[in-house]
C-alpha cells in the first residue's frame, strides 16, 4: 500500500476509476453497497461520534478496531481487485498529515470538501451524479437516501479527523 500523498496522478486516476466502477457498475456494486453497509454498521460500535463527527476510538475497543478496520480495508481492495488488479486502497500517514489543508488529506484527483448547505461534493470522481452513494435499508425499510458523497470540514479539529465523509445513518 501506498501513502495518499506520495501517489501519482495517474496512480490515484487509476485508484478512483476503479472504485467508482465498483459503486456504479451493477456487476459489482452489490458486494460494494453491502461492504459500505458492515463498514456503516459496524464502525458505529467502536467510534466515539459528536454532532455527526467522529473524534475517537472507544479506548476498551481500540484493539478489535484497528482488526475490525485492517478487514474491511482487505475486502474493499479484493473488491476493487476485481475490476484492476493492481489496484490497492492507499493509506494517510497521519503523522505527516497535521496540518489544517484539505489538501493534507485528499491530494488534487479526489474532489473538493462539500459545498453548499449539503455539503455535496461537485468535482471531482466523487462529484454529485458521477459517484453512486448505494441505499440502505435496515429490517426490510429503505433509510433515508443520500444523494451524493458529503465532506463537510470540523471546525477546529485537525484533518484526518476533521472530515465527515459519509454523514451518519
């Protein structure tokens, strides 16, 4: 795996081509929405979570997230493997990343933070339209349905947490 900052653009235009195949094509994007659903669900039990922000790891949990987390990685990159398979999910070197830049975080090829009061991504791979958010349900009812990928910045906080990428369910 590769850190986000060192990739290439041609590295990180390879890396979200592919995942946003794997949203939008129906040949993949079951096993997609399922793994967006386990990582919805389960990631709820080990994060500490503030006005839809997520700011910490439950300390008795801390252990069995990082595993829970080091699978999920595993399966969204065999996902991914199979539409390229050269294709890895890159890592933040958090260390390196404590800055207030967006760009810190998200290098030029993945889109800008949300604009607007939903807070929707407009460029970019992930761009409102171009990126397919899958729906949710839960007991046999569909959740409410979000349109587009949200990245709304915290004030205050220092980036890589301070990005609400998903909003909760």
């Amino acid at each position: 795996r590769k850190n986000i900052n060192m990739m290439t653009k041609v590295e990180i235009k390879r890396f979200t081509d592919t995942f946003v195949s794997v949203a939008n094509d129906p040949r993949y994007s079951p096993a997609f929405a399922s793994l967006s659903w386990s990582h919805a669900v389960l990631t709820c039990t080990f994060l500490l979570e503030k006005n839809g922000f997520v700011y910490s790891v439950k300390p008795n949990l801390y252990y069995a997230a990082v595993g829970y987390h080091n699978m999920m990685i595993f399966a969204l990159e065999n996902l991914l493997r199979l539409v390229d398979c050269g294709v890895t999910v890159p890592y933040w070197d958090v260390a390196t990343s404590f800055s207030k830049s967006y760009k810190d975080v998200f290098p030029e090829g993945f889109g800008s933070i949300g604009v607007g009061k939903d807070h929707c991504v407009e460029d970019g791979p992930f761009r409102k339209g171009a990126f397919k958010i899958p729906q949710f349900y839960y007991k046999g009812k569909a959740l409410p349905y979000m349109n587009c990928l949200k990245r709304k910045p915290m004030e205050g906080a220092v980036p890589p947490f301070s990005y609400q990428l998903f909003q909760a369910v």
